[in-house]
C-alpha cells in the first residue's frame, strides 16, 4: 500500500506534464482587407483577422453587384479558357510537366510515410537466431569454471530468441509524428495544386504571347507593303522632279524601320514556341494556332469574390498553413523529448550451451519481462536547444504565412488594378488607331495630289505602325492580367 501513493502522484504529475505539451501550439492568424482594392476603389483601412480556415464577411471591390459567396477562381480551368487549342495544350503539359511528375512522386513519398506513422503505437518485434564458441584462459574464473563444471575448455552457446520493445505515448509524441506525417502529405497535394495553377497560368501567357507576336508580325508586314508602295510613289515624282531625293531617302529608311521588326518578332516566336514545348515536356517544335489575337476572349464579368477566402483557395496559402501545423507538431515533440520514456520490454526463446541441447523444449526455453522509466538528465543541453529552436521555425512559419497571404492579396488587387487600367488604355489607343489609319489613307492621297508632303505621309506610316504595335501588346496585357487575376484567386488547380 506505502509503494501505492508515490506511483499515484507520479502518474499524476506524467498527466499534467502531457496536458502542459498539448496546450502548446500556435495557430495561422492574418489580417486582411474586407474587400480587395481595384482602380475604382478607394483606399480603406477597413480589415479583418482570418485564422486557420476562417472565413469573414465582405463585397468584391471589383464587381459590386456580384455574388460575393463566388470567384472566377472557383471555376474549373477548361470553363475559364474556352479556347479548344488553349485547352489542349495545358492538358498535355499537366500530363507530362516534369515538375508535375516530381510534385506526383513527392505525394507518393508523403503517402508512404504517412502510413508509415500510423504504426507508431505498435512495439517493436525482432527475432535473432545466434551461435558463438568462446575458449577462455585457463587461469581465468571463466575457465576454470569451464573445466570444473563443464568437462570442456570451451563455452559454447546456442540461441534463438524474439525481443518485443514498446514505448507508452505518455507525451502524444506518436500523435504529434502522425498529424506532422499528415500535414506533409496534405502539403504535397498542396504544393502539385500550386504547381499546376503556375502551369496553367504559364501556359496561357505563352499562348496569348504568340498570338500578340502574330499579330505583330502581320502589322509590321502591312506596313511594309504599304511604305513599299509609297516609296513606289516617291520614286516615280523624284524621276519627273516633284520631290527631291530626301524623300524618297525618308520613304526607305520608314520601310526599314518596319521591316527591321520581322526579324525580331520572328525571332520571339520561336523562342516562345520552345518554351511552351519544354514546359509540356516535348521537343522544342511549332505550335498550331487557329484564332487571331482579336478573338481570343476571356470573360469580362470577373468576380474576385472577398479576401479571406484566399486562406482556402490558394494552394501556396494552404501549404504555409499546413506548414504551421508541421511545426507545431515538431515543437510537442521536442518538448515530450525531454520527458521521462516508459518503456517494457519482453524477450523469450531457446537457449543452450550445447547444440544437441539446443531445441530440447521445454528445457530450453527461456523468458525475460522487463520495464523501465528513462528521464534524460545531461545532453549537453541538445534536447533543450532543439526545443528552443522548434519553436523559433515555428514563429517563422507563422510570420511566412502572414506574408504568403499578404502577397496573395496584392497580387488579386495588381491584377485588378491593370485590368481596368489596360481596358480603358486599349479603347484610347483604339481610338488612336482608327483615326491614324484615316489620316493615313488621307495622307497618301493629298500627297499623290500634291496637297501633303511627304513627311506628312511618312509620319502618319510611322505613327499607325506603332499604334497598332501598341493596341496589340495592350489587348495581350490584359488577357495577361485577367488570367493573373485568376491564378493569383488561386484558380487552375481544377
């Protein structure tokens, strides 16, 4: 009965040291706005504090008279880009990507390991099967027992055994292995979401890449058949004397200028081509396109929906969360480290000095039951410092995840910003484009009239090119910006 109380108040204090170990976790807390900022927003310090999967109240800046419950980030990609070439491309670099295929191992990886600790609370078995043959000195006490009661000068021994080992999870360290094992794994499907919705997004760019650099190549060709046929005309009145030499000297350098262009949009045609190749894991190669850059649309009505849902939608946010939970798990288990381990174990088999003897059951057999309490004393204080440093990489993961989740937030209010922007700068250049293609056509009629000079046709080749350059590269942007806008909600990974 005495031994009774000391075993009590020592289970009990084991219980209360385990409730001290559980208690000690941190938790993925950010602030952000209740709605995102867009061009025509006004700047609020109005925010709100989002942790762990909870989700706040707010509008969409961007459409005030959308659902605010929805994102275009919620539709699965092949809904997003309607484009069947579009479609087939992504599909084949989601299937063959290299960083894709490693993403796929590393969650086989993860898998395994997660089944790997869900064995934690099982004991540890293993069967050893030994022989040995000992021939001690003769004026040792070994040898002359050998000889006394032995007859033999050799010792010899002959064994087979099985030895059970099994730790009680006082501290929850097997717990806190298998919710770090199933963050991992839940962060490697994290990180494959991530990767696909960088894919996807890369893809499209590269693609509306292509079709502005066509589009390019098309204008620059226009206008080299048209400065050809202007210097054609410079030409004609510079031989019956109505223009001087300068002219047509002027007509040919513009005509250069445009045909200087082909070279190098040529050139970033190919280039583009080899990366949207190697991205889909193929040779560097053509790529077929069918439409136009004028018809390649995306939908206007963008519905960014409110910010804290991020926390849930973006595959980068979730890692770091996931992240956090790995690191709090490692904090419990440093810290159950420096516990006492209870530990029983148990081993049993056949023993014998002689090999005859060796299976002569059950003489033979033998077994051993023991337990023991192990509490770590002096370690050079290794079991403290990689307690303290735990908790240091876990303030860490909480200060990357505010960040992840601060940067998501700019990124959907830069994408917001630029596709309202670029649409009002494209109508303008729009605008700019038709007017310059009419004094063009003006130009080169007064001139052959003999009412312009030829500066004025020149200038207005000169300007029409270049707006035309510029209206493509501007309806590219937006695209751009829209399909930021989508990946940056954290669409794509569908």
């Amino acid at each position: 009965m005495k031994l009774t109380y000391p075993i009590i108040i020592a289970a009990s204090l084991l219980v209360l040291a385990a409730c001290n170990t559980a208690k000690e976790s941190a938790k993925a807390t950010a602030t952000v706005p209740v709605a995102f900022r867009s061009g025509n927003s006004e700047t609020t310090d109005t925010a709100t504090t989002i942790a762990n999967g909870s989700y706040a109240a707010g509008s969409a800046a961007y459409d005030s008279t959308a659902d605010t419950s929805s994102s275009i980030a919620d539709l699965p990609w092949k809904n997003f880009f309607s484009d069947p070439v579009l479609q087939t491309l992504i599909d084949s670099a989601i299937a063959r990507n290299f960083d894709m295929q490693i993403a796929i191992k590393n969650i086989e990886t993860a898998q395994l390991l997660l089944k790997q600790s869900r064995w934690g609370y099982a004991p540890d078995l293993s069967v050893q099967v030994a022989g040995s043959s000992n021939r001690p000195s003769d004026n040792s006490l070994n040898g002359l027992s050998a000889s006394q009661f032995l007859g033999t000068k050799h010792i010899e021994d002959f064994s087979a055994n099985a030895a059970l080992s099994w730790e009680a999870d006082i501290w929850g360290k097997v717990k806190r292995r298998k919710s770090a094992a199933l963050a991992a794994y839940l962060q490697s499907s994290e990180v494959k979401k991530a990767i696909q919705t960088n894919l996807v997004s890369s893809i499209s760019q590269i693609y509306y890449n292509l079709l502005m650099l066509d589009a390019q190549l098309e204008i620059a060709k226009k206008n080299i058949t048209l400065s050809d046929s202007t210097l054609r005309i410079m030409r004609f009145q510079y031989n019956s004397g109505q223009v001087t030499l300068l002219a047509v000297q002027q007509a040919e350098a513009q005509q250069n200028t445009a045909t200087a262009l082909v070279p190098g949009i040529e050139r970033d045609i190919v280039l583009q081509e080899n990366a949207l190749k190697i991205l889909s894991a193929e040779i560097p190669g053509d790529v077929h396109r069918e439409t136009i850059l004028a018809k390649a649309k995306l939908s206007d009505t963008l519905n960014a929906g409110v910010p804290s849902a991020l926390l849930s939608r973006r595959p980068d946010v979730r890692s770091q969360e996931l992240a956090l939970n790995i690191a709090n798990a490692q904090v419990g288990i440093t810290r159950a480290n420096m516990y006492p381990a209870l530990r029983i174990t148990a081993s049993g088999g056949l023993n014998s000095f002689k090999a005859s003897n060796w299976f002569n059951i059950p003489a033979s057999l033998f077994g051993v039951v023991a337990g023991s309490v192990l509490q770590p004393v002096l370690q050079k204080k290794q079991l403290k410092t990689d307690y303290e440093v735990a908790k240091i990489r876990r303030d860490q993961s909480v200060i990357e995840f505010r960040r992840t989740v601060l940067v998501a937030v700019g990124e959907v209010s830069d994408a917001l910003v630029k596709i309202e922007k670029l649409h009002t700068q494209q109508d303008i250049v729009q605008n700019r484009v038709v007017l310059l293609q009419q004094a063009t056509s003006n130009a080169r009629q007064l001139f052959s009239s003999g009412m312009a000079n030829y500066l004025e046709v020149i200038t207005a080749q000169s300007n029409v090119l270049q707006s035309e350059l510029e209206l493509a590269s501007l309806t590219r942007q937006e695209l751009s910006a829209k399909v930021d806008l989508y990946r940056s909600l954290g669409g794509g990974w569908k």
